[in-house]
C-alpha cells in the first residue's frame, strides 16, 4: 500500500493480491470495509510466489502458543534477545570497539551485548548459557525484519544435513516404481481383503530395473538404497495413497470415510441404505389365535430408484443375522415369487451394491457384517449418530409402508396423539395377522403398490427409475456357483480337530475332506471353521495352505437328526436347558431338552402370556423370513422352508380358491379384507388348548385336526 495526499485528503493505492490489480481508495472508504471485516492487510512482498503467500497465511493462523514447545522456547531467547540489544545500544554504536584501560579491543560493544545476554536470558529461557555471534543475531534480524513474524525466528533444524546422497537415476527409478505401485493399487483386486506387502514389491522392481541400467552404464556406481531410504521416500505421499497400494480401492473408501452427505448416485445400486424398525402392527400364531407380538422389518433401499432391493421380517431383534439375511436377499433373484405368488408381477430388484450405508448400530459395526462386505467387495459408511436426515430415503420408505400398508389392518399399533383408549381398541387382542400371511402382503404391497406409486418430484415410480438405471449398469449378482452358506457364514477360531472331529457348540462335525486334512498336516490340529447360524447341520473348515473351506456335516457323526435345519439361536436354548434339567450337554440330553421346551411352549401360547414372553418364543421357534432366504437356490428358486413352517407352503393361500370378481388383482382383495375388521384375513380354526404334533425330530409341526 501506498500513501498519496489529494485535495486535503489521505488517499491509498491498495493491490488485490489475488488478481494483482492496484486500485486507488480513500482512507475513510479503507476505514470502512476494515470495520466490516473486507480488507485486510497482507504483510506479504509483491515478488513473493502463490506458493509462498499461501504458506505465509497458513502460518499467520496459527497462533505462538500452538507451536511446538521447543520452537516457542528459541522464538521466545530470540525475540528477548532482539529486543534487550535495541534497549541497549544506540543508532551506530553495535559496531564501535570496546576501550579497556585506555586500550582499544577487537570486541565490539554488540558482541559484548550479546555475551551477556547468552548467560543471562540463557540460562533463563533454555536453561543454560548460549553462545551468541553477531552474524548470528543479525541473521535472527534479518529474518523478523523481512516480514515482521516473531515466528520466522522458530529456525529450520529439520532441514539440516545433506539430504542429496542418493544417485538421480536410483531416485528417478525409485520415485517410479512407488508411484507405479499405486496406479496399479486402483485396478488390482485384492480378494479377502488382505493387505498387500508393498514394500517388497517395490524393492523388487526396483532392484530389477538397478541391474538393467548397471548393464547400460557400467561405469557409474548405483547402489541398492537401504531398507530406511525406501521408507523415507515412500512416507512422503500421502496416507490414502499408501493405504491405496497396500488395502486397495474398498478398504481404502471404509478407512478414509468421512461424515458428510453422499453425492447423489448416477445409476441404480450405487448407494444402497440400510436400517431396521419394528413394525406397528401385531402378529398371532397361525394355529392358536395368540398374540406374538410386534415382527421386525429391515431392508436395503437403492437410493437412485428408490426400489426395495433386499428385507428381512420376523422377531430377531437387530443383530448381524438381521443384517446377514437382508444381505443375502438382496444379492439372490427372487424367481420364488413367481414360484410360490403366481399373482403378482415379477421381483426384478437386486444385485450387488456398489456401497451401502448403515446406521450407526452395533450389528452395522461387527464382524459378520464387515467379512460380508469384504466377500462381496462392498465398500461401506455409518451415518453419524441421532442423524435420521442423514438416511432420508430408507427413513422416508419405512413411514410410507407404516401409512400406506400397515394403516388400517387389524392389529395396527395406534400413536398415542390419537386420543384412542386402548379400552376401546387393543391391537394385540384385534389381531388377524399370521406371518405367512404378513410376509405375503408384503410382497403384495412391494411389487403392486409401493415399486409402481410415483415418488414426490420426480412424478417417476420406483420401478421406472430402476428400469432407466439399470439400462446404464446392469445388475450383478453372486456366481451360480457361489456358496452363499460360505459367504454369509460367521467365522470362529481355535476349535479342536481330531479322530472325534471338529466340536462346534457341543455339535461334532466330521466329512471324508476332514480325514484328508488330519492325514496331511497332523492327528491333532487347530482349525478355523465357518457356521450358518440357521443351519447347524454343516460348517466348513478353513485349509490354511490351500486356502479353501472344506465342508463337514454333523450327520457324519449322529448327530445330523439334530442339527439339521437347526438356528443356532435355538441350539443355544436346548443347550441351556439341558444343562437345568439334567447337567449333561450329549446329544440325547439335546433332543430331551428340545422336546421338553417345545411342550412348555405349546401348553404356554395359549395362556395370556405378556407381549415380551410371547415375542421371545415367537424367535425361539424362528418365525422369520431368514429360514426362506436362507434356502433360495443360486436361480432364486425355493425348494423347500424349514424352521417352524417346515412342510407347509409359502403362500398361505396356496389351497384356496383364487377368483377375483371386482376386477382388481388378488392381493387387492386380500389387502381389503385385511382392512375390514368384519371379514379378517382367513386363518384356520381356533382351539384353546392345541397339544402340538412333532411330526420330525427338528422342527415343531402343530396338528391341524
């Protein structure tokens, strides 16, 4: 800035350091945009470079006291030494010498200063008497003088020693590899998710190109640099490009994830969300009438298109299973819609997300639930916690469902602002609903209703922008010969394996696969072993050499009428069970223990149990749609149920007559009549004390008599 005088008044031309373009303005226009914080006054010389007026404003916003101490401790001698010599000498008397017993000395009197300001402020400051050169304190001068920044005094010490000993061309070829390594990180795949030894890969080819170019100049030295060197040069680029080349493109997303909002996906499947509620609507037994309390739903919603691509409906509470299950319906087709619901148009929503976002919830931070992201090559978020705004579309999905689907239905859980007197209408004792018959509304209401109501704004329905993004990216799933059993699978360590075979909660599991591997590498061995927790009927053994899992039935070893079919969560009930009734975990303790609950259950459902009792037996017999997707085929079709509706069909209304005559679809007449409380959805007759018939070994079957 520089100062002019015109007409009487102070005028000043200012430069815009941004565009170098000097303007002329009056001090009380200056006065004015610095009270409103626009002007502000840069220290910095015109000859300076973009780079060094950034690093200068970066330098000014951080304040004395955020240094390091050690640097706050020179800054502090520095500035009080500069200081005491301008109290203590006048202009043109620094360099004038010393006369001692009218003796002129070679001392001048700035170099007698600053002797005893080294032992006084030294041993004030540092704590030690500090030598002090003149053309060292006129180099701390110069440094404070060029810009007038106390901070400038902090000194480079990081920068000494001779940091050029390595030949050119052994950087140049060290300097390519490393960036070489991480190109290749962003098109490498890296199966498991296993951490790639980046170092030895780059010592490797750099060692490699070191001997070509000996060969092309033989009289030039180019040593291997040392194992530090490497380091040195590999540590100055950043953090995410290190992890790039070590974990790859999806580990790298989840450790360098950050809070902030998602961009809005460009195709189908780019973003999903994930999230779970409890629904407000009561669910009975199929056979006793009894209330079973309120079922949880939890799905994954495709953001673009705002389609349903994968759910999960039963009683499990929110856990890694839940998320598990939603998962593997997501990733399987659906061909078992038109298997089992010949009525409904087709289930085309699915495939392989190219990111999910969670809730910030436990099972969303566990281990079954990151293995299943690594297996399908997901990357993954968490929104920040108590932020619903931040997952508006899956948010936005479960309040259409509970207004458009729920509303209405007999059972239907009524808000307290309505005013209603649970006196004068108690959901759990109005309702019609069975689970089957609830799983199958569901999808009525999925693919007639919700896929095929135009979406606020677009004015397009889910299934046309499903339709419009998948025409740019096709959907990918699983291959065919896939084990979604494996893949889903959880993962524990340490078990025994030997002649009895490999125990997995007192369940023994042994296979021809097994033998091979105790011939191979011992008698005695300590495996890793994956287990389905709906089907204990078989795990997989992990091969450490070979690499690949290696399956075992628990039929190999008696106890396959047991385990089969069998959800781990209920295994854990008959094992604690056991343990009360006789102290002995053996197989036939297991299946007394089982029979022994299932009595107590069937003579319990009919009393009036509390909601919580009845919520707890409805997941001790797996009411849950993870007992239907847990049997899909790799096409999507679906053999066979198991759990507590072994035997029985999917569709509930498979044995009755299906004609419509108001000219709709059947689900819209079965959606009307579950609306109308004078015509409740069809369910079988209703006895008070039904004894429960066990028609297999594993599962309960109730008589229909």
């Amino acid at each position: 800035m520089t100062r002019t005088w015109a007409e009487g008044s102070e005028w000043w031309i200012v430069k815009n350091t941004k565009d170098n373009v000097k303007e002329e303005r009056s001090r009380a226009e200056l006065d004015r945009l610095y009270d409103e914080g626009a002007l502000r006054f840069d220290g910095d010389k015109d000859e300076d470079r973009p780079e060094r007026r950034k690093d200068r404003q970066r330098k000014a916003s951080v304040p004395l006291s955020d240094l390091d101490l050690k640097k706050q401790t020179r800054i502090k001698f520095r500035r009080a030494v500069i200081r005491a010599v301008d109290e203590g000498t006048t202009p043109g008397t620094k360099t004038a010498k010393i006369i001692e017993h009218g003796t002129r000395t070679d001392v001048t009197v700035l170099q007698s200063l600053l002797d005893e300001l080294g032992r006084t402020l030294g041993q004030e400051y540092l704590g030690r008497e500090e030598t002090i050169h003149a053309s060292t304190y006129y180099r701390w001068c110069v440094k404070y003088g060029e810009y007038g920044d106390y901070k400038d005094l902090a000194g480079d010490f990081e920068n000494r020693g001779n940091r050029n000993q390595l030949n050119p061309i052994v950087r140049s070829i060290l300097r390519e590899e490393m960036a070489a390594e991480i190109e290749a990180a962003h098109h490498r795949n890296f199966p498991g998710g296993k951490a790639r030894p980046v170092m030895k890969h780059i010592m490797a080819g750099v060692l490699k190109r070191l001997k070509a170019e000996r060969l092309r100049n033989p009289g030039i030295e180019l040593p291997m640099p040392q194992k530090s060197t490497f380091y040195n040069h590999w540590n100055q680029y950043p953090a995410y490009q290190r992890d790039l080349a070590k974990y790859g493109p999806t580990r790298v997303k989840q450790l360098h994830r950050h809070p902030r909002p998602i961009d809005k996906p460009q195709h189908c499947l780019a973003v999903v969300q994930f999230d779970e509620t409890r629904l407000p609507i009561f669910v009975i037994d199929e056979i006793l009438g009894v209330p079973l309390g309120r079922p949880w739903l939890a799905w994954l919603i495709d953001v673009f298109s705002g389609a349903i691509i994968g759910f999960y409906l039963g009683f499990e509470p929110p856990s890694d299973l839940v998320l598990g299950s939603t998962l593997r319906h997501a990733v399987s087709r659906k061909s078992y819609v038109a298997q089992h619901y010949p009525g409904l148009p087709p289930f085309p929503y699915g495939g392989i997300p190219h990111f999910i976002v969670f809730d910030n919830s436990l099972p969303a931070h566990s281990r079954t639930a990151l293995t299943n992201t690594f297996n399908l090559d997901v990357p993954f978020d968490f929104t920040p916690p108590r932020t619903p705004w931040a997952k508006a579309e899956v948010e936005g999905a479960f309040n259409v469902a509970n207004s458009q689907w729920l509303q209405g239905m007999s059972g239907f859980v009524l808000d307290l602002r309505d005013g209603i007197d649970r006196v004068d209408y108690d959901p759990a004792k109005n309702a019609v609903m069975g689970f089957r018959q609830l799983f199958y509304l569901l999808h009525c209401w999925l693919l007639e209703v919700y896929h095929h109501s135009p979406t606020p704004g677009t004015r397009l329905t889910p299934d046309q922008r499903w339709t419009a993004g998948t025409a740019e990216v096709d959907p990918e799933y699983p291959e065919t010969s896939t084990d979604m059993d494996v893949m889903f699978g959880i993962v524990r360590e340490g078990r025994r394996l030997d002649h009895r075979g490999v125990v997995y909660e007192n369940i023994r599991y042994y296979s021809d696969g097994l033998h091979l591997l105790r011939n191979l590498r011992g008698h005695e061995l300590k495996v890793k072993v994956k287990v389905n927790p709906l089907d204990l009927g078989k795990i997989h053994v992990w091969e450490p050499k070979e690499e690949f899992w290696i399956p075992a039935t628990a039929r190999e070893t008696g106890y396959g009428g047991y385990a089969e079919g069998l959800e781990l969560h209920c295994h854990k009930l008959y094992l604690r069970h056991a343990e009360r009734l006789s102290g002995r975990n053996s197989l036939e303790a297991l299946i007394e223990s089982r029979l022994h609950l299932q009595e107590m259950i069937a003579h319990a459902l009919p009393d009036a149990l509390s909601i919580r009792a009845s919520g707890l037996i409805a997941r001790a017999l797996g009411v849950g749609s993870q007992h239907v997707f847990a049997n899909l085929d790799p096409n999507g079709n679906l053999p066979t149920l198991t759990g507590p509706f072994a035997g029985q069909p999917l569709n509930p209304y498979a044995a009755l007559p299906t004609p419509n005559t108001a000219g709709g679809t059947i689900s819209e007449a079965f959606v009307s009549e579950a609306q109308d409380s004078a015509s409740p959805l069809p369910v079988a007759p209703q006895r008070q004390r039904v004894i429960p018939a066990f028609r297999t070994d594993r599962s309960l079957a109730r008589s229909s008599e």
